[in-house]
C-alpha cells in the first residue's frame, strides 16, 4: 500500500527532534545544518551593529522635508534645486511641504523684511521638533545689499539658524552643498540625550 503524498510518514525518536525542523534526512545532516547556521558569512554580512543616536540622524537626515519660505529672488534657484536637472530628491529633500506641521527644516530664501518677519516666525513656531533652519543667500543670512529701516538684517535675529548660504542668488549647487553641512551637523546629534531632556516627551 503506497503513502499518500500529503501524509507525513513517522520518523525515528532519534531524528524527531532536529528532522521535522531542518528537513534533514539524518541527524549528522541536521548538525551540520546548525553549524552552518551559526556562522554564516553570507548572513553576518547583513548584520549592522550601531548606536541608537546613529540610527535615528541617519533617519533624521535622509528624509528632511523643507518647508520653502521663499520670500525673493532666491526662491527662483530654491525651485530650480527641486528639478530634475539638480534633482534634491537625492537627499530625500524633494517633499517641498507647505504646511508647516509637515516640515522640519525651513529654507528662508530672500530678503526678510520687518512686515514678514512675524509671519516667518509664526510658520516657524508651528513646525514640530526637531527643525533646523537654512539661510539661503545673502539677504537672508545678513540683509543683504539692503541697509534700510525696512529689512531685518539677517533671519538669526529672529529664528536659530543652522546653515548659511552665501552668494545673490546662490546657484542650486550650493543649496545641495548647505543641505549636505545640514546633513553632516545632524549627524552629530545627541538625539536620545535630546529626547530625554525633553519635557514634551511622554516618560
């Protein structure tokens, strides 16, 4: 009388234990099987071992969505970086969000003056932490060629900012170049020490 093919014939008590596991057709088979499993070049490869702080900036830095504050002639180079010819979607950097609760690095990209500033400020306070701030171009980072009553003499007198952006207007390289130092300054983070410092943070 033949066994069904999808009837499972009895095995040895010796080969119950380490067979129905490995599909092996003897003990030493099995053994050798677990040997094999123990070290595996093939699988160590695939294996990372790092710090916590390293894991979350190397999530951190790789997907910053900018919030665009794009407020003069710098805002033409800021879009022309999220093309494909310069392609920012590298840095996983091209979810442009305009809406602030989205965002979590703000690209101040023109001349500021005193009637936006609050309006900067206010965008500013709705993004969630942690945000980082880009000064692109001269306007931005010092007021520019603008010494007048009328404009704030650069974005640090009113937002922390984390990367200047010389030139009028910077060519999108060097957007790519200060989202790179951003990059670079997150990676350095103490995230966790951050985290539990925190008050907003649930113990």
């Amino acid at each position: 009388m033949t066994t069904p093919a999808n009837i499972i014939p009895p095995v040895d008590s010796q080969d119950s234990v380490l067979d129905p596991i490995l599909g092996q057709d003897s003990p030493e088979a099995a053994q050798l099987a677990l040997a094999h499993a123990a070290y595996d070049s093939k699988v160590e490869g695939n294996v990372v071992f790092t710090r916590v702080d390293a894991a979350i900036n190397w999530m951190r830095k790789n997907s910053l969505w900018p919030m665009p504050m794009g407020l003069a002639c710098c805002a033409i180079e800021l879009m022309a970086t999220a093309s494909s010819r310069f392609d920012i979607s590298r840095f996983g950097s091209e979810v442009m969000r305009f809406s602030p609760r989205q965002s979590d690095v703000m690209i101040v990209a023109g001349t500021v003056t005193y009637k936006m500033a609050l309006a900067v400020k206010r965008v500013w306070d709705q993004m969630p932490d942690p945000k980082w701030c880009i000064a692109m171009g001269a306007c931005a980072s010092s007021g520019g060629m603008y010494r007048s009553y009328a404009v704030l003499q650069g974005i640090d007198q009113l937002l922390p900012v984390d990367v200047y952006i010389s030139g009028c207007p910077p060519r999108p390289e060097a957007l790519i170049e200060g989202l790179m130092k951003l990059q670079r300054k997150i990676d350095g983070e103490e995230s966790v020490r951050d985290l539990k410092a925190d008050p907003s943070v649930a113990k």
